[in-house]
C-alpha cells in the first residue's frame, strides 16, 4: 500500500518533490503558504513573484499565476500586477538580499506608498544561492564566505530590522509582522492575516519569516534548529508588529 503525501491543494503535486536542499526552510513557509491559500480559497485569484535567490526554486511550486523577477524586483513587479488587476491577490515572495540589499528601495518604496500588496521574506541571514554570503540580516559575529571571522558590527553594521523598518514607514491600514519555521501555525496564521489584509484593500502586508539554511550554516540537523531557535531570536523577535485598527506593539498611550 502505498501513502500519498499531504500537501496543500494548491500546490502543483506534479513539481513535487521540489528543488531546495534538505533542511532548508523554503520549503516550510511555501507549505504555510499553500495552507493559507487553501482555507481562504482564494487559489485561482492569487498571482505569485518570486526573485532571484533560493526563492526562483518556487517558480513552479504552485498551481497559481507565477511570475519570476530579476534580483530584487518581484515587489514593484506585482505592484504593477496588482495596480492594473486590482482584483488578483499578489504575493511577492524573495529572499533577505533580495528584499533588504538589492531590492531595498523598492520594499521602502512600496511598503511608504502602502500598496495593496502581500510581501513575503525569507529571512536565512546570507545570500545563500550564490554559496552564503553575508546579508543584511546576517547576525553579529556569524561567519558567512565573505565574513570568515565573522560580522564585525563595527564594519557591517547591525542586522537589518526589516519588519521594524516597514512598521514605521507604512500608514493606516498595514499589516507586519515575523514569523518563523519553527511555529508554522502561527506563521501560518500571520500569512493568512497578511493575505485578508490585501483581500480587504487595507493596505501593504509584510510577513519576514526566519528560516533555515543548513547548506550554508554548514550545520548538522540539530545545530540548524539550535541557530533558528536559540540565536535568530536574539535580533529578530517574533510576534505581530503592526495590525489595522490596533495600536503598534511597543507604542505608548
Ligand atoms: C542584479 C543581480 N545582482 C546579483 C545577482 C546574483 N545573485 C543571485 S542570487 C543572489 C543572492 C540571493 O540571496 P537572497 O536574496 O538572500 O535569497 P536566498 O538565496 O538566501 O534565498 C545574488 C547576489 C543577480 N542574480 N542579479
Ligand atoms: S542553499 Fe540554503 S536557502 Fe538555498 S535551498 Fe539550500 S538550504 Fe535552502
């Protein structure tokens, strides 16, 4: 007897298995994903970009409108999708270089002028397709191909604080926040939230999501989860940022 795997409706069965190294979380947020797609029903509305990095992997993941970017671009290209559709619902999925080095003024942009949106980041602290450089979002002190002794913050600079950074920029009507692989469920349900967000016309969407790239950490199963759960958390701290109708976490009054 053979046991048909679970996967998310949306999912294109026929790509499967898909094409990210194991271990890497990729994969974990696109189940999520298609899980939140599922229980809104919303499949043959949604158009899905994804940028240049481990992220194009997911060019034929669903079985939704795709479209592929070049390096940090998906965000003004499902913007232009979104203004002339205004009915499909655009998700812009990209890596942490991708939306907060190369792709940077284009998140900034988009995030400032609250397009109706969803923006989904893969935060994995390096540039992992081109063989783990370091990114924005690598930690202090972490050791990446091109921080051999690892991120001297006195050079580098701190970790990008993306969805801190969107928070503050956006206006009424948007909605932030981070998740992580290590609570599907609850990313799952910020990627939901971030998706009736758009659905409802409120205003730009942003889900980081951490996530795990054990090629490049060059770690064992047990050190992959130990970093995501132990040390990202350090600088990246989960939770809701920013909901429609509810005061920021951390404002006063
Ligand atoms: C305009 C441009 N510059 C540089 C590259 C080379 N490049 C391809 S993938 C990549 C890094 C991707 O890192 P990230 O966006 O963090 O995604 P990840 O692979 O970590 O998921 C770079 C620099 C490119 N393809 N296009
Ligand atoms: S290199 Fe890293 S991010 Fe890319 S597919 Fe492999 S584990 Fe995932």
């Amino acid at each position: 007897m053979s046991v048909e795997p679970q996967m998310p409706k949306s999912w294109n069965r026929e790509t499967k298995p898909h094409k990210f190294c194991p271990g890497c979380g990729h994969g974990l947020v696109l189940k999520a994903l298609g899980e939140a797609i599922d229980e809104l029903g919303i499949q043959d509305k949604v158009v899905f970009g994804c940028d240049i990095g481990c992220s194009l992997l997911a060019w034929d993941f669903f079985n939704v409108d795709t479209v592929q970017t070049h390096h940090g671009r998906t965000t003004p290209v499902v913007t232009g999708i979104k203004r002339a559709n205004p009915d499909v619902i655009c998700i812009a999925y990209m890596g942490d270089g991708g939306g907060y080095a190369i792709g940077s003024q284009h998140l900034v942009n988009a995030a400032a002028r609250n397009e109706r949106i969803t923006a989904i980041l893969v935060n994995n602290t390096n540039y992992a397709m081109t063989g783990g450089q370091m990114a924005p979002t690598t930690l202090p002190g972490q050791k990446t191909e091109t921080s051999p002794y690892g991120r001297d913050v006195e050079l580098m600079g701190y970790p990008t604080q993306g969805p801190e950074m969107v928070a503050a920029i956006t206006r009424e009507g948007a909605y932030v926040a981070r998740g992580t692989v290590a609570n599907l469920r609850q990313l799952k349900k910020y990627l939901k939230k971030a998706l009736e967000n758009q659905m409802a016309g409120n205003g730009f969407s942003f889900v980081e999501a951490l996530s795990t790239c054990p090629t490049n950490w060059r770690t064992n199963a047990k050190e992959t989860w130990a970093f995501l759960e132990n040390e990202m958390p350090k600088y990246f701290k989960v939770g809701e940022i920013k909901v429609p109708g509810q005061k920021e976490a951390g404002q006063d009054g």
